[in-house]
C-alpha cells in the first residue's frame, strides 16, 4: 500500500487540480484502481480521460518503476469513470490514499 501512496502524492505533485486520489480496496493484489478526485470537476468525462492521459504518459517519461499493476480512472461528481469503460459509484469501499491525513 505504501507503494500506492506514493504514486498517488506523485500524481497530485504533476497535477496541481488534483484533490485527492483513492485506491478502490478488495483489489490490492490484482490491479489497483486510482481514483483522481479534481477540483474542478472535468466538464466531461472525454476530459477528463485526457487528463489521466497527461498523467500515464508523465509516468512513463519520468521512468517510473512502479512494482504493481494499476489504473487511473476519474470522478465527476458521485461517477467514477474507469479506463475499461466501468462506471460506477463513490462509495465507502474506498481508500483515501493521497492527502494522507494519518497521524
């Protein structure tokens, strides 16, 4: 999980509209789910998807080792959007994985 953590506060450095970034739990060690949470919303998901395309090709220009199989997907509003075309909603199965508020 630190791994994702890290991910996420890296994410979030390249990306200055990005709130918060979430991990969808019961996943850990298939493929982990990020979910972006940005402020402000994208006006569509075809932007959003632009978005996280930014990201993907920022992680592969910068070389990032990164040990587990990921996605990135969005919200707008109460709707993830993920990259296989999956939506669905916001919901407590979620893990807050960036900003860490642990103390």
């Amino acid at each position: 999980m630190e791994g994702a953590r890290q991910l996420a506060a890296q994410l979030a450095g390249w990306d200055t509209r990005i709130l918060e970034v979430a991990g969808m739990t019961g996943e850990w060690e298939q493929k982990l789910n990020l979910i972006c949470r940005f402020e402000p919303d994208p006006p569509g998901d075809i932007v959003g998807f632009f978005w996280l395309a930014n990201l993907l090709t920022r992680i592969e220009f910068e070389s990032l080792e990164i040990q587990q199989p990921f996605d990135l997907g969005f919200s707008i509003g109460e709707q993830v959007f993920l990259p296989d075309g999956q939506i669905c909603k916001l919901n407590s199965e979620q893990v807050i994985l960036w900003p860490n508020h642990e103390r």
